[in-house]
C-alpha cells in the first residue's frame, strides 16, 4: 500500500517537472519597452527598437524562442526581420538568456509604411520550442504598441514654387547700320557707295518715326599701314574731316562722335587672320614680334610675294571712314503687350510672351499667366524656356504627366542640365518619392529662388529634421513648419503657421495639431473645421490620427470627423 502511495506521489512529481520543463508561460506587456512609443514615420519608414526584460526563472535553460515583431493594421499586416534568443544549456549561437537571473535584450524594427498604419498595433509573434526534441511550446501573441505618428507624411514636395525661365525681354533695342566711305591710296576725296546712301535712308526714316530715336553717328577714319607714320597721319585726318564734310553737306542731324586712326595695325591683323593670303603665319609672327610700325611695315615688305598679296587684297579694305548709325527703337509698353498676348499673341515674339506671362503674374492674374505661358510654348515650341514653364506651371496644377513630358521637351531643346530645369525635375522626383533622384537634381539647381525650400523637403523626407530647419531658414510656409513640428517646437511652428499668407487645409491642420500638443481645445476644434471646410479628406485622416487621439470622444471633434 505505501508503496503505491510513493510510487503515485513520484509520477506527480515527475509530470509536474516535466509540465515546468516544458512550459514557459506567457510573455506580459510589462517586459517590454518600445522606443519611440507611440511609432513614428520617418523617412517613409516605421522604425525603431524594443527591450525586453525576461524576469527570473522565466526563460527554461534549454528553450528557444524566437521573436518576430508585426505591425497589424486594418486590412493587412507586416512583418519585420525576427531575433532568435535561447536558454543557457541550448547549443548554438543566439544571444543567451539565463534561467535565474532573466536578461535584458534589445532588438529593431522596421516596416515599410503605407497610410493604414496611422491606426495599428505592435504585436510581438513567438515561436518557442524546448528540449532536445524541440517540442512546441504555444506562447500567445503579446501587442506592446498601439498607434503610429504619420505627422511626417504633411511634407508636400507639390507646394513648392517650381521655377519658371527668364525672360531676355529688353523693351528699347538698339539698330545699328554701318557703311564704309571707300578711300583710294593717299586720297582723301569721298566717294559715295550704295551703302552710305543706305545710311542716309535709315536716318532719314527713322527721324520720321514716332517709335526710333536717331542716338547720333559714330565715325572712324583710318589709312592702312603702309606709306609712314608721318604721311598716315595726315591722310587719315584728311578723311576725317571730308566726312565730316560729306555728312553736313548731306544736311544729316546726327550728332557725331569722330576719331581717326593713322595706322590702322589692328585693323590689318584681322583681316589677315580671316584671309587665306599666302604666309600668313609669317605674317601674323611679325606682327607680334615687333611693336615698332617702321619695322613691322620694312619686315612685311621683305616677304615680297606675300606683300604684293597683301597689296591688293588687304591694305585697300584699311582705307576708309567707317560709320555706324546708332538708332533706339522704342519697345511696346506694358499696357500693349499685355493686350496683344490677350488677343493676338502671335504678333509677340517669346521674350514678349514670357514678359507678358510675368506681368499678369505679379498683379495676381494667374489665369492669364497661365494662359501666356501655354501660347509661348505652342508657338516657340523649339525654345527650352517655354517647355520648362509650361512644365512648371503642369506642376502648379498636379499634372504631373504633363509635366515630365514637358520637361523631356525641354532636354531636347538645350535644357537639359539648366539650373531651372533640374529643379522641376527635383519636384518630381520628391513627389514620387525618389529622394536619390532629387538630391541629384538640386546638385544641380544652383541660384534657382526656391531651391532651399525644395531640399528642406527632400531633408524631411530623409528624415533629417536639423537640416531641413537649417534650409528652410526664415522660409514662412506649412513644410518649413512642419520641420520644427518634428523636433516638437511646437511655438516655433506655430508662429511660422500664423504668418503664411495664404493659409490652405494644410496650414489649419497642422495648426489643429500645434494647439492638440499645446491642449487648447478650443483651437483644435476651430482650426480642425477650418481644414476639413477646404479638404475633407482631413477629417478622415483626424479620425485615425493619434496627434488628437485625445479628441476622439468628444462630440464636437466627432461632428467634423466623421
């Protein structure tokens, strides 16, 4: 009879040692920490780390435990890479936790994130087996966070100005006609050509037009170097004065502004270089081994070959009174150009339509803007200007498709690589979220007006929040608030909120969350209204945003998000 009654004590004993052995028990919230708590998006990532505490005699010496940490959410879930932990008598090389005195070890996270998860749950998944034979040990799901931070993804790459082109736009234009009085060899008598009476003409019509101004006539008279300096002197005044002769004579009203040149070595230096006279290398060394005119003069006409050439093809052209009319044609005004591109935009040429599209733009005339810019780019389609404002302006309305095509146009037409052209192509690569891509670009953006503006959002989609600060500088809009919103300067950003000037959906929203940060109540609900008036796509998104989880029962947030 005892001996029943120990042999059934001792299987007791045995099964309740085997059951120990066998099971761990469940895992608790409170061994684990999340860091950050609530998660956070940055960088379009969920990341971060747990720690987890594994109390004494907790974790059996011969188990192994393996931790997968998952983010669920509605509709789906994800998964990210699993940590492998084991008991002091398992054999392998896994981080070791030991039975009496627990352990402490920390493993990472990270997710891809996709907008669903603004609403989820951290749940750690185990798989534990224990023994030799690697029995399965059932341990229940454990959630250790709830929520995730989506503030980052306000960054909108789409509310940054793109850049627009210069215009070369020059309203008065200067028109110069020229015309040579052809001298022959040590004569200083005029002879009229049909160039000079073509002068003559230009000047005579444009005294009669409302729209040109005759600025005056520049003369310049010289004599070729050959003959001496003494003889050149002389003769090349004589020129100039029968000019200025010939000019009062012909009873011009220009004033004049007249020099002459006795020797006129430059002059004969370039004529060489343009002809195909015979030693002209020769010729060209001479020039520029001697200063001295006599020898230069005696050293050419010891090439005799080469002089006889010279003779006649250079040295006549170096005899003469060159004159250039100089005239100023008055451009159209502001008011015309303005209403030609309304009307006849034909008539403008594309320095014209660019200035156009500039003027409607500062008086606020965005359609008409608009309107300019496409012309010009239907008309001028060859010019690299017109296709990147036309792509710019595709960016200010969301089309993006047009805009890349427009832009392709652009790089056909000598605009690839331009300052302003890269920088749209920045924007649209942020708004893909290629942030590669856009670092490339503003490389080279140099000069473009919004340039810091576009890397403050490029730094924030990075996840980089210093710099973004640090680019944006004194930049007043939601992405430059946004950026101290990351950092929780919640005052600075607010304050960069109030002095936006034109406040959209956005700029409320992040007003809604300044103030949830800051418990004003009153200024979460009216600035919350405001936004969902002009975008009801955010009182969907305040339901699931955890900025104003603290909101969510209240009747008066519920009427807005719902």
């Amino acid at each position: 009879m005892k001996r029943n009654v120990f042999r059934l004590g001792f299987g007791v004993m045995l099964l309740a040692m085997m059951a120990s052995c066998a099971k761990l028990g469940e895992m608790k919230p409170e061994y684990f920490t999340v860091n950050p708590n609530p998660l956070e998006v940055k960088a379009g990532k969920v990341e971060g780390t747990i720690t987890a505490n594994f109390p004494e005699k907790y974790f059996k010496k011969n188990a192994t435990v393996v931790v997968t940490p998952v983010l669920r959410y509605e509709g789906g879930e994800a998964t990210s890479a699993p940590s492998t932990y084991q008991g002091e008598k398992v054999e392998g090389n896994n981080e070791t936790i030991q039975y009496k005195a627990g352990g402490t070890v920390t493993q990472s996270f990270s997710f891809d994130y996709v907008p669903e998860m603004a609403q989820s749950v951290l749940t750690l998944r185990f798989k534990a087996t224990v023994g030799k034979k690697n029995k399965v040990v059932e341990i229940p799901d454990v959630d250790i966070a709830v929520g995730c931070l989506a503030t980052s993804t306000l960054a909108d790459a789409s509310t940054v100005k793109p850049a627009y082109a210069k215009d070369n736009f020059v309203r008065d234009t200067k028109e110069v006609t020229e015309a040579d009085i052809m001298f022959a060899i040590q004569q200083s008598n005029v002879k009229t050509n049909d160039d000079v009476k073509a002068l003559q003409k230009a000047e005579k019509a444009a005294a009669k037009d409302e729209k040109r101004t005759v600025d005056g006539i520049s003369v310049v008279s010289a004599a070729s170097p050959d003959g001496g300096a003494e003889l050149n002197e002389k003769l090349a005044a004589a020129r100039q004065k029968n000019t200025l002769s010939f000019l009062k004579q012909q009873k011009s009203q220009a004033a004049v502004d007249a020099q002459y040149i006795a020797q006129d070595w430059e002059g004969f230096k370039k004529l060489v270089q343009e002809s195909s006279v015979k030693d002209k290398d020769l010729i060209l060394r001479v020039l520029g081994s001697y200063s001295d005119p006599e020898t230069r003069e005696k050293e050419i006409k010891n090439l005799s070959a080469a002089y006889k050439e010279l003779a006649s093809d250079i040295l006549p052209k170096l005899r003469r009174s060159h004159m250039a009319l100089n005239v100023t044609l008055k451009g159209k005004t502001d008011e015309e150009i303005l209403a030609l591109a309304e009307s006849n935009p034909d008539s403008l040429n594309v320095e014209e339509l660019m200035f156009a599209a500039k003027l409607a733009c500062q008086s606020g005339n965005k359609d008409a803007a608009a309107k300019y810019t496409e012309a010009n780019a239907k008309q001028n389609a060859s010019d690299w200007r017109t296709q990147n404002n036309l792509a710019a302006l595709d960016i200010t309305k969301g089309d993006l498709s047009a805009s890349k095509a427009a832009l392709d146009n652009s790089d056909n037409n000598g605009g690839k690589g331009k300052a302003e052209v890269s920088f749209n192509r920045g924007l649209l690569s942020l708004t893909d979220g290629d942030t590669e891509a856009a670092k490339q670009y503003f490389g080279q953006a140099a000069g473009v007006e919004n340039l810091n503006e576009g890397q403050g959002v490029l730094y924030i989609q990075e996840g980089d929040y210093a710099k973004a600060i640090s680019s944006f500088g004194n930049t007043t809009s939601n992405n430059a608030a946004l950026a101290q919103l990351l950092v929780n300067e919640n005052d600075k950003a607010k304050s960069i909120l109030d002095n936006v000037e034109k406040k959209n959906a956005t700029t409320y929203y992040m007003l809604a969350i300044c103030a949830a940060r800051g418990a004003n109540d009153a200024d979460v609900i009216a600035n919350l209204k405001k936004a969902a008036e002009l975008d009801a796509d955010y009182a969907k998104r305040a339901k699931t945003d955890i900025e104003f989880a603290k909101y969510w029962p209240v009747a008066e947030f519920q009427a807005i998000a719902k």
